[in-house]
C-alpha cells in the first residue's frame, strides 16, 4: 500500500450490494480511496465494475450498503446533487456537444460551480458577467491542462478521437471535483495517446484528485494506478498494489491470466517512457 492510505479515505465504500431482482450484481463491496490517489477497478465482464460506477455516481440507488464522501454519506442521492458535491463521472464514448467551440465544451462542465441563477442575471447582470467570466478562466486553465489550449475556439469536428478523450476530461475537471470516476479511459487511443492521458491522469492526482478509473488495457493501468481492487461475479477478490495483484494466483485465474497472458500475469509492470 502507498503512504497515502494511512490517511483518511475521501471516498469510502462499505458494504456496497446492488440486486436486479433475483439476480445479485454487486455484494458486500469494501474499498477507500484517498485524497490524490489513484485506484484501478478491473475484473472479468459481468463482475460488478460499471455497477460500481454507477451506484457511487447515483445513476443506480444501492439495495444495500453506503457511499460516503469525506465522511457524508451520497448513495441514494440524485446524480445531479452528487456531481455537485464533487464526484464527477467520465464515460467509454466520448460524448461532445457537436456544433460547439472546444472551449463552450469544457464550459459545459463548469455549470455545477456557477452561482449566477434567474434571479441573478435579471437583478445583477454584473455579478453574473463576472461569474460567466470566471467560469471561463477556469475552462480555459483546464484546456491548457490536458493540451488542448492551442484550439480550445475551434469546432469539436475538427478534434482526432485521443484529443476528444481529453476534451472530457478537461470538461469533467472544470466542475472542480475530488472524486474523477473513469470508465475505461484507454479505450480506442493509440500509443502515444494513451502516454499523453497517463501524464494528464498523473497531473490530476497531484493536485490531490482521487482517481478511480475502470480499464481492461492492463499496460495501461498498471503502471498508472497505486492499487487495483478486483472484482469476479460481483465479489471483492483482491485489493493490492499492482505487482501484489499480478502474484495474486485468485487474480490470475479469474482475469489476468486471460488478458495477459501466462507469461506476462507474473513479470512486473512497466512504466511508459
């Protein structure tokens, strides 16, 4: 385990279960993840992690078991509330607002900090442009972040599929979140693409974000996350650091084996140039 986990967890999973009727998706999940942590989510297809995922982002109410945030409990509420409370969520596909400006993209995930309402506008239209006007320093300090300032005013059409993987994440970023959930974050990128998003990734627990990403490209998260929980049939089976997880022969047989392969399942992972 890192240094890090001898702190308090940001986020705490605890005896998290989820049931569609007679069939049991998730039971009795335990896990923390802490400030500026990052933590891998991996598992056979059907083992619970996009369940997961959804039960902390409140897609999904638990059927049994909480989620806290910094000690408050957000399971069971609304989507939208847990968003604001800083748990922000990325998907697979990367899902623009087509007919907008880069930066209009990133300033989309900007809405849950603005305080400027209704009322706002109408009674003190200067507070509002001032909110409008910092809501766009932060949109645009975020495109710088991932790379993407040199373009930030031109059309999301115009962006390659790695540069719109990094447009949401600096969308997701802009809301200023604590908690980032990545569901498989690699996914379609090239080499030197998934290099790029590693460094962003990396960056973003520096500033002390705690990272839970989902991911089936195992050489891209191994040398990335800090400790990986695994997940089979909706049970906890492991939660370790990477090279712990690789020894793990339950790990192996259940997953690794499969993704890896035999020979890579026992060598060390290693970090990208």
């Amino acid at each position: 385990m890192t240094d890090r986990t001898a702190g308090t967890p940001l986020l705490e999973i605890r005896g998290l279960g989820k049931s569609f009727g007679g069939l049991r998706a998730l039971e009795d999940l335990d896990f923390d993840l802490y400030p500026g942590e990052i933590l891998g989510l991996i598992g056979p297809n059907g083992a619970g992690k996009t369940t997961t995922f959804n039960l902390i982002a409140g897609a999904l109410a638990p059927s049994a078991g909480v989620v806290r945030l910094a000690g408050e409990p957000i399971s069971g509420r609304p989507a939208h509330e847990i968003a604001r409370r800083g748990v922000i969520r990325t998907f697979q596909h990367n899902m623009p607002f087509a007919g907008m400006s880069i930066i209009d993209n990133v300033l989309v995930g900007r809405h849950t900090r603005m305080a400027a309402g209704l009322a706002t506008l109408i009674f003190n239209p200067r507070a509002a442009r001032a909110d409008e006007a910092a809501a766009r320093d932060k949109a645009l300090e975020m495109a710088e972040f991932v790379g993407l300032a040199e373009i930030v005013h031109a059309g999301v059409a115009t962006l390659s599929f790695g540069q719109g993987r990094l447009l949401e994440v600096a969308r997701a970023l802009a809301s200023e979140p604590k908690v980032i959930l990545f569901d498989e974050p690699a996914a379609g990128l090239a080499p030197a693409e998934s290099e790029r998003l590693i460094a962003v990734i990396r960056g973003i627990a520096r500033r002390g974000i705690a990272v839970l990403l989902i991911e089936h490209d195992m050489h891209f998260l191994m040398p990335l996350a800090e400790r990986v929980v695994v997940l089979n049939f909706g049970a906890k089976i492991a939660d370790g650091t990477p090279e712990a997880i690789r020894r793990d022969p339950a790990v192996v047989e259940a997953y690794l084996g499969d993704v890896l392969g035999s020979d890579d399942a026992t060598e060390p992972p290693h970090a990208p140039a």
